[in-house]
C-alpha cells in the first residue's frame, strides 16, 4: 500500500489523501486551505495527476475536506465519486457556495485565480456523486475489476458523529486494510450522536489529530460548558442586551439552534426570532428533513418548527437596531471581512450590553481571532475594514468542539491495533504529542507524520 500526502501544508489545510492498493487507486478527501488563498489552497494534485484514478471518497461536506472536488475531477474525469447519502444532500450546496464566496473574493481582493471552478461546473460533475449508506460495503473500484488480474478493494462508511453526513472510511483489499477516520467526534453533540465506529479494526490507520495540543481540564466536558453558555445567554437576554455567536454555517449552526430551542422549550428564555444566514437556513432545512436518516438525539425536533428563524437581508446588518433583546446565530465562525457576524460584532463591542460567545476555533490571524485575544477595554485591530476598536461587551469562548478529545482517539488507536499510523489533520504539536503517546502505549506500532508531498509504503 502507498499512501501520498497532498495537503499543500504541514498542518490542517486541504485534506486529500492519495492511495494505491493492490493496483487500484483513491483519492480520500478533496478540500481547500481554510488560510490559503488561490491556486495556492489547493492539494498537490500536479504530483498524482498522470495517474488513472478509480475513485474519489469523500469523508464530510466541510470545506476543507471537499472544496476543491471539481478541480480533482478535471485531473480525474473517469474516476466516480463516493460518499455518504447524506453527504449527497449537502454536497452540491456546499460547491455552489463555494463558487459564490470565491467570486466576491475575486471582486473584493482582486484574486484573480477565482473562482476555481463554476457553478455549471458543480452541476455538470454532480452526475458522477454517489450517495450510500453507512455501514454498506461497497466496490470502489468495480468499473476496472479485471485491471492487472485483481479483484476489486471494496470501501465502508461509518459515521463520524462530527456533522451530517460525516465518516469514517473503511477500505478493504485482498490483502490488507486501511481506516481513515476523517474528522471523528466520540462524545455525543446536542443533536447528533457520537462516532459509531464499534469494531473497526486495520492494517493501517490515517487519523485526525486536531485536538492533540489541547486538554480538556478535569472539570470541564461538553455538558458543562453547553450549561455555562445556556447561562450567559440567559445572562444576557435578562440585562437587555443582544448575543451573537458566529458559527459555521454546517454542523455548528445546527447544534446551537438546537440549544436555542431546548432552552425556550423549557422556559428558560422567552420565545423569539432568532436571526440566521441564509446558508444556515439552508442547512438547518437538510437536518429537519433527513432526521430519520440520522444517528441523532431529539430525532422530533424539527428546528423550523421550534424555532422563528429570520434569515438576515443582505445590508440588514449594518441597519437593524440592536436595543432590546436579539439572537444572532450568524454564518462565519471567524468572523471574516465582509460578512454579517463580521458587521454586526463592530457594531456590538463598544456596547457592555451585549455579547459575543464564539463556540469553535477561530483561527489567530482572523477577525474572530483578533477579537478572542483582545483585553477588555484596549483597543485593536479587528481587520483591515474593521480598523481599531476597543471591545467593552462580554465576550466568552466555549468548547463545544465537534473534534475527539485527544484520549478519546489515543484510546481508539488501542481498540484499531494497527501496524502503522498516519497522523494528519493537526498543527505539528499536537501531532508530536500523539507520536509520543501512541509510542509509549504501543512501542511496535510504526508512526508516520507524511510532509507535504510525501508518499509512504505502509
């Protein structure tokens, strides 16, 4: 088995693994560079791509795992495209957005690269998506069966519990087999249950190491800090002052307004609108229609339902007044230039009143990075729009992580018992600390971190 590393960068960035197996190849994953900009944020697709591809698998919707999936598909025309039947609900929506978001980018920073891909791109390659269910062993590469006297690898989704849609991929040859957890969360979220990857055994485990340098204090789990946001917000509501939370617009979004609703279901806070982007809205409407296709808690609760969701017009942002109470859900979990959580957190700071709760990472050189590290009541610069601002609001971080634990997958690895480890999807630390644990706990089990461009036999 060989496995490439095509992530243009040595921490979390474009996630795109290369695989040959028993003379088939796979492509796992295609996304872009959350921090990289252009042509620039892409997988090294230029080292693979004399190569015939049979498959492209995709693990989850988020853009760093699938935002470069039509630029794969030009280098690789023949090869189909798997992924969950939920991952097939959101998959195109994801894409056009995409389109959408690069060409302001173009517009607003004058890059001339974008968009990457158009949207009679997306609609033309949706044809080649395939959507099954988890837990279903499928052929990945049935169309070339007798290519080189092999019988076909046959690959598995099992669910990640990370967001709709998202698994773990199970690949199986002749000879040897490989999981790639993809991004896994074990504990359960509000809505969605945790990962179900129950019995999952191989040769070779590529895993995520997002939350490796970090320690969840003794104290402190999901429930505590979900009870210390239901709190605050309560807090903030009670002085008449209105909450914004910036979140990614799938799988976070979704969880708080779960929250949300729970809270005024028991009475907690009054029932009113509570103001989202339109991507949210449109997500939050594929969560209430395929409940009944997901491993989730609540399977009843149908967020449109419980919940008056006002979508915010474009320019409403920067008019709407902010006295009185306002709930703000808003697309943009860092808070990036040009977007409403943007607008309305320069807006909301200057006022003690009000509050901003992030309840993900925000990455250090973003808006919402900026604004985690400012000290009450010193001014900043928020972002080049922005320009100096001095916040005097609350301002609160909660982990509400949709990432594992680091002794939850230091655990898994124990239960997998492979012979090798791939580590990914981590800054260089955290995946240093999972070196340094696996080794200790399992001294014969041989690690691997692939730089940039590298190609490993396992």
């Amino acid at each position: 088995m060989k496995i490439t590393n095509l992530n243009p960068d040595t921490a979390i960035g474009a996630t795109a693994w290369f695989v040959e197996m028993e003379g088939h190849r796979l492509l796992m994953d295609a996304g872009t560079h959350p921090r990289m900009e252009g042509r620039a944020g892409l997988p090294r697709y230029d080292l693979v791509k004399q190569q015939e591809l049979d498959a492209i698998a995709i693990s989850h919707c988020h853009h760093d795992h699938v935002g470069s999936l039509p630029v794969a598909m030009r280098h690789f025309p023949h090869a189909h495209v798997l992924m969950t039947e939920l991952s097939y609900f959101l998959v195109e929506r994801v894409l056009h957005n995409s389109v959408n978001v690069m060409k302001r980018q173009r517009d607003e920073l004058g890059l001339k690269d974008y968009p990457l891909y158009s949207h009679d791109e997306v609609d033309e390659i949706a044809a080649r998506f395939q959507g099954f269910k988890y837990n279903r062993e499928v052929d990945w590469a049935s169309f070339h069966k007798s290519r080189a006297g092999f019988l076909s690898p046959t690959l598995e989704f099992c669910d990640a519990g990370h967001t709709l849609g998202s698994a773990g991929i199970m690949v199986r040859g002749q000879r040897e087999t490989l999981f790639y957890t993809g991004d896994v969360c074990f504990q359960d979220q509000t809505i969605l249950r945790g990962a179900r990857f129950e019995d999952v055994k191989a040769d070779v485990l590529v895993m995520e190491t997002t939350r490796g340098n970090r320690e969840r204090p003794p104290a402190s789990n999901r429930q505590t800090e979900l009870a210390r946001l239901s709190e605050a917000i309560e807090r903030v509501l009670a002085r008449k002052g209105s909450v914004l939370i910036p979140a990614f617009a799938l799988g976070r979004t979704q969880e708080i307004l779960a929250l949300l609703a729970l809270l005024m279901r028991e009475g907690r806070i009054k029932r009113q609108p509570v103001y989202i982007g339109g991507l949210g809205r449109v997500f939050t409407e594929i969560y209430d229609l395929e409940a009944h296709r997901t491993h989730r808690q609540y399977p009843s609760l149908q967020l449109r339902e419980a919940l008056n969701l006002v979508v915010l017009e474009h320019g409403q942002a920067e008019k709407m007044k902010l006295t009185g109470s306002h709930i703000f859900v808003i697309t943009a979990g860092m808070m990036s230039e040009h977007t409403a959580a943007h607008t309305l957190a320069t807006r909301m700071m200057g006022n003690e009143r009000h509050a901003i709760f992030f309840v993900g990472y925000a990455d250090p050189n973003t808006p919402g990075g900026h604004l985690k590290a400012a000290p009450k009541g010193k001014p900043f610069i928020l972002s080049p729009s922005g320009g100096e601002v001095t916040r005097h609001c609350e301002m609160e971080d909660f982990d509400l992580t949709a990432h594992a634990d680091r002794t939850d997958l230091l655990d898994f690895v124990g239960e997998v018992e492979p012979r090798t480890v791939l580590l990914s999807h981590g800054d260089e630390d955290s995946r240093d600390w999972f070196a340094r644990e696996i080794h200790a706990r399992h001294p014969r089990i041989k690690i691997i971190q692939p730089k940039s461009g590298e190609a490993v036999e396992v």
